[in-house]
C-alpha cells in the first residue's frame, strides 16, 4: 500500500521504536516520502520551509525501523530509532505540554 497524497499532504507521526513514545507530528509530501524511503531519514514537507531532513542542521535525526500507513493511506507512522531529542526546544518529544 502507497500513502494517498492526492489531496496534498498529510500527516506523519514518528513513534520510538523501542519504547512506543509518541515524539512528534509533521507532514509529508510524496517527495517527503521519496527521500525517506530512500534514504532512512525522517524527511518532512511544510508550507514555509518546503523539504526538509530532521536532524539536518540539529543532528538529531530519526532513522526509521519501519513505515505504517492508517486504514485509508491518508497518515504515516513512523516507527524510528531517534539519535537525539525529536523536539526543536531540545525535548525528547514535542508532546510535554499538559492540556491542563
């Protein structure tokens, strides 16, 4: 199964592998998926910084161990192996905030 980008892009989620922690959401277009899929490196896409690698100018990159799609092939999973925080504050994941 291939993601559907036929509506733009849509949302990538990287999981730890290891421990199942959610780390951080962005989003993926197909060239994002391309140069993942090639390269093993969490690639994303947005709207003002275009194709971008994580971990490009940080170091904190995330290799991926595995690629999921959900039921409709409209969001990405991506089980990764982070080599540093996945969070641009320098957090482990960009989910530290309570709704509280």
């Amino acid at each position: 199964m291939r993601p559907d980008f036929s509506q733009g892009l849509i949302p990538a989620v990287a999981q730890d592998a290891e421990t199942g922690e959610l780390l951080m959401l962005a989003y993926m277009d197909e060239e994002a998926w391309r140069h993942t899929r090639e390269t093993g490196r969490a690639w994303f896409h947005s709207r003002r910084r275009g194709l971008w690698e994580k971990g490009a100018t940080s170091g904190n990159h995330l290799e991926v161990v595995e690629i999921r799609l959900d039921c409709d092939g409209d969001a990405i999973l991506l089980r990764v192996k982070p080599h540093g925080p996945a969070c641009h504050t320098g957090a482990r994941s960009c989910f530290f905030n309570s709704a509280e």
